[in-house]
C-alpha cells in the first residue's frame, strides 16, 4: 500500500438526510446462490451511458459468458450470455431498471452451464500494465453499482498513457489521491456490501491492489457502516493491509459517492455535475471492487450479482443471483406470497423502481427487491406546500425542494434550474417527510426531463 497520508481523510458527520437505522437482520443473512432459472431475459440497457447493440438472433445458440450485446460508444459496457442455451427471442420486454418497455434477449436455458470461455486464474494478473487491466474490466462488462457508470470509464491511470487515450476515446485529467472503499449499504434495508465484506475480505484485499496499479492513489480508506465496526474481522484484515477505516452511522443517502466523498475528505464537490475525483477520489463499492477483481484474475464477465430479497412475509435473504432472472422467479425461490395489491419495488425502498410486471428481469443495476405491504404505501396527494419547511431540513444536497417542487408542478423548468434542480440526486427524504404527500420526486424528473428534452431539441 502506498504511503498513508491523513490529510486526505477529515470526516464529518452526516446529520441530514434520514436515520432509517443502521441495524437489519437482512445484514446477518449469508449469500446463497439461487439456481438460473429456464428462462432468461437479458436487457440491452444496464448501464448509465450509450446502447448496447443486440450481436445475436433467434435461433441461434449461445454459451455461458458469450457476447450478446457491445457497444461501440467507450462508455459502454458488453453484456454476456449468463446461461448456455438457444435465443428465442430478440424485443421489447418490461425493465425493472428503467420501468419501460426495453430491447430484451431471451434465452431457453439449456441447464449445461457451458462457457464459451470458462474463467482461469492467471497467476500474473499483477504483472499487467495499468491499460491491459483497464481493458479487462471493460471487456468484462462490470458496471458501477452505485451510479450505473462502465467502471472501465472511472479508472484513469495516473500517467495517462497514449493507449490510454485511444482506449477510452478522451483523455482523463483527474488524478485519483484517495479509494474510498465503499462498504455501506445503500439502506439498512439491503445488505449486498455488508456481506461481501464479511464473506470475501480476502479478495477485496487483492482487488484493492488492482485498482491502486492502475490508479496510484496515495491512500485507501474503508468506509463501514455502525452496525459493522472497526472490531469486525474482515475490517482488522484490511487495516493490517494499511487501510484506514472510517465508521459512519449510515443516516440515508449517506452512501451515494458524492455525500460519502465529502464525509470522508471534509471536501465539497462542485455542483451541478461534480464527482468525487474533482476533489481526487474515486469511490468504489466492495461490489465493483471484486467485480474489477474477477475481469482481470479470471477474465470472468459480469453475469450474476447479490440481490437482497425481503418483505412483510418473506424471511430477509442475500441472493446470487443470474442476471435476466425475472422478479417473478426470484420471489417463487424464496416462497414468497403476496396479492396484487401489493407493490413490488427493485432497488431501495426510498428511490427503487416500483415494477409494473413480475416478468421485469434483474440486471447489472439491481441490488434489491422489496416487496410492500399495500397496508403501508402512502398515497400521494395534490395538496398544495404549506410551507412547513420539513423538506428543506432533511435534503442532503441543501436545496429548497418545496420551491423546486412549485416551480415544476407548474411548468416553470427554466426558474427550476436555476434553483438547482439538476443538484437534486433523487434521495426521496423530501418526499417522506412532506406532510402534505406532494409527489416532489415526480415532479423533480418530469422537469429534468422537460429540460433535456429541450436542449435535445435546441
Ligand atoms: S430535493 Fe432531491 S436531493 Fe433534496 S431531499 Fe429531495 S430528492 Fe433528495
Ligand atoms: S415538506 Fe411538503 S408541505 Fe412542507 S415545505 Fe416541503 S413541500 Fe411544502
């Protein structure tokens, strides 16, 4: 590890947002691997960033690990066959990431399991050049679990090498002095960084080396949740690697990289647009980390990730899951049963995506599924703000969503704007505490949508 340097960590405490509590019992829960189902349904659209193009057709068979889908566009990420078996269909079909109807792979599952390339340890994987590792991660596929971004486009070396260059297609000007390792969950509710702190410490260790070869920060530091501590083996493991660790009560939406950044280094990103590596940082979840570390000891593509499952009847679980797998078979697996009145959301209770089919598939982005009770939904009302100021206490990024929220419902997206409104990160925490159950998070992506919508068109 290189040199420690404290002057990069000053952290503060994070008193907006929500306390959802720290402690769940889905935290305690091992990862199981729930068996691929007979059919899968791989969607063309799992990352942030340009469209992935459909390399194959119907009728045609395909193996385990095999390109279904690439890009062109380097902010892309290939997506990978997760089962062998025969393409029955190329089409739309519903996506539990964007709540639209998306261009879709289906598979018949063969059950064989057969890879195209089976993954093989190479044993001098530590030995490549920071640009051969850059160019496994993204052949691999792996994909930001926090934001969505191809990771392969937030690895810059430190050097900026020519082939660099041609590999990302732009030069990278943000040199990386702190790793933040990510091991908070986005809400106690999921567990998915909890856990694969716990059960793969070992690796992340080797997979932290990786990214300081290619990145060469100065320092990492682990930043765990309360409920973890500094008294956690796999916490003492890394702090005898020289890995400083920061313990934060995980008040909501704590772990999203920009709050985490600036709870971390005491720095204020710049808004809007800002990211951590403009105060060099670059913050990865112990999920991307061993991501990055499976693409380049094993060449092993992105094709299944940890899922937290939980509900009012369904006992917390902790799944590996096979992207493509369809909400419905996830649920059937941990026998779950609800009626139809209740809502199915995938991602974090606060700011998932409400499903509107059971036949929506889990993909690179989805580390959660709640089902809700319809005796706990809230109903959103049209009632007008009060002005009780409630939502301006608890917003993260210190904007006046009541006045955001006017400025949109009545179409006045330019006066919007300047009031910030692309700072907002969609948390929700207005929304939850608006006593007059405004739809604040409506109208917040109706107006960005609007506004983009007309720079689209200018
Ligand atoms: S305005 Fe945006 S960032 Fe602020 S609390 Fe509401 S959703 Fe979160
Ligand atoms: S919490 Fe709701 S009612 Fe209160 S100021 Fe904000 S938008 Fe208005």
């Amino acid at each position: 590890m290189a040199n420690s340097n404290t002057q990069l960590i000053k952290p503060q405490a994070f008193r907006r947002g929500l306390d959802l509590g720290s402690i769940h019992p889905v935290a305690a829960q091992p990862i199981e691997e729930m068996p691929a189902p007979k059919r899968i349904y791989v969607s063309l659209k799992q990352h942030r960033g340009g469209w992935c193009m459909s390399d194959v057709s119907v009728g045609d068979q395909v193996k385990m690990g095999q390109i279904l889908a690439e890009g062109a566009d380097p902010d892309t990420a290939p997506i990978y066959a997760p089962v062998s078996g025969k393409v029955i269909a190329v089409g739309d079909h519903p996506d539990s990431t964007s709540g639209r109807m998306t261009p879709t792979v289906t598979i018949e599952n063969d059950e064989a399991d057969e890879w195209l390339n089976e993954p093989v340890t190479d044993a001098a994987f530590l030995d490549k050049n920071p640009t051969d590792l850059i160019r496994a991660v993204r052949s691999a596929g792996v994909v930001q679990s926090a934001g969505g971004r191809p990771l392969a486009s937030m690895l810059s070396p430190s050097g900026h090498p020519q082939a660099y260059y041609f590999l990302v297609g732009k030069p990278v000007h943000k040199p990386v002095d702190l790793l933040i390792i990510n091991a908070l969950d986005h809400e106690p509710t999921i567990a998915v960084n909890r856990r694969l702190l716990q059960e793969k410490y070992d690796d992340l260790k080797i997979g932290i080396k990786v990214v300081e070869k290619i990145v060469a920060h100065k320092q990492s530091v682990l930043a765990v949740s309360d409920d973890i501590g500094i008294d956690a083996e796999a916490v003492r493991a890394l702090s005898g690697e020289g890995i400083q660790t920061v313990v934060f009560h995980n008040r909501y939406p704590l772990a999203a990289p920009p709050l985490l950044t600036t709870a971390v280094t005491g720095k204020e990103l710049p808004w809007p647009g800002g990211d951590p590596q403009d105060v060099g940082a670059l913050v990865l979840t112990v999920e991307d980390i061993l991501g990055i570390l499976d693409a380049v000891r094993e060449g092993r593509p992105r094709i299944d990730r940890v899922v937290t499952v939980r509900g009012p009847d369904i006992p917390p679980r902790n799944l590996k899951v096979r992207i493509g797998t369809t909400i419905e078979e996830v649920l059937k697996f941990v026998n779950a049963s609800f009626d139809g009145t209740d809502k199915v959301v995938v991602g974090g209770v606060m700011d998932g995506v409400a499903q509107f089919s059971l036949h929506a598939p889990i993909t690179k982005l989805s580390r959660a599924i709640h089902v809700i009770s319809a005796k706990h939904l809230v109903e959103i009302a049209e009632d007008l703000c009060f002005k009780c100021g409630r939502c301006v206490e608890v917003c993260p990024m210190r904007l006046l969503p009541n006045v955001i929220g006017n400025l949109c419902e009545f179409g006045q997206f330019d006066e919007a704007e300047d009031a910030e409104l692309f700072k907002c990160i969609e948390c929700g925490c207005c929304a939850y505490v608006c006593p007059a159950r405004r739809p604040l998070i409506h109208y917040f992506k109706h107006g960005k949508s609007e506004l983009e919508a007309k720079r689209t068109a200018q």
